[in-house]
C-alpha cells in the first residue's frame, strides 16, 4: 500500500429490484477503503457530463473497487472534508508495477 494514501468513507447502496410489484431500494452500507484523492483537472472535467463539470471533481487512486451507476445500481459516494462526491467513471491501470483504480468523482450538491 502507497504512503499517500488516506482512510476514506465509502457509502454504497445495493441494487434494489420489485418485490410483488413494488419498487425495493437495495440496503446502504459504508466500507472504509484506502485512497489517494487528488482535485480534477480541467481535461478531467470535459470528460463529465455537462450538468456535473459545475459541482467540482476529484480523482481517486486505490486499489479498491468502487462503482458507477449501472441499471438499478446506485453510484458509489465518497465522503471528503470538502464535501460528497459520486463516482462518475472509472479506470484500471494495470501498468505490472502498480495496479490500481482511478476514479473521477462529481460533488453532489
């Protein structure tokens, strides 16, 4: 594990689905990971949807895995000091000397 990196939060919800008809939110839960959090360029944040480029973003660095929003599964949300922040795309980086995740996070407002 790299000396950057920091205990951060991690809250996710499980994919919910119907029961009976009804709509079921998954359960939500939070996970501790350890990461690198470093802020978004501005080349970072063209990649964002336009709605989202106005909140901020940062990048994260782990070797954790941390989801997107997909179908019925929820983003996950990562708690800062400056705030919240959802995952909007990931990366893998599978270089043979250190692999890791890069994740592009968007405030929540």
């Amino acid at each position: 594990m790299s000396s950057f990196r920091r205990p951060v939060t991690v809250t996710r919800q499980a994919a919910g689905g119907y029961v009976a008809g009804v709509w079921v939110p998954g359960n939500t839960f939070t996970v501790t990971i350890h990461a690198s959090v470093q802020p978004a360029t501005a080349e970072d944040m063209q990649r964002l949807p336009e709605g989202r480029r106005q909140t901020g973003a940062v990048k994260i660095y782990t070797s954790s895995t941390l989801l997107t929003e997909i179908g019925t599964q929820k983003a996950d949300r990562i708690a800062l000091p400056t705030g919240d922040y959802e995952v909007a795309q990931a990366d893998q980086w599978q270089n043979g000397v250190l692999p890791h995740n890069v994740y592009l996070c968007a405030r929540v407002v």
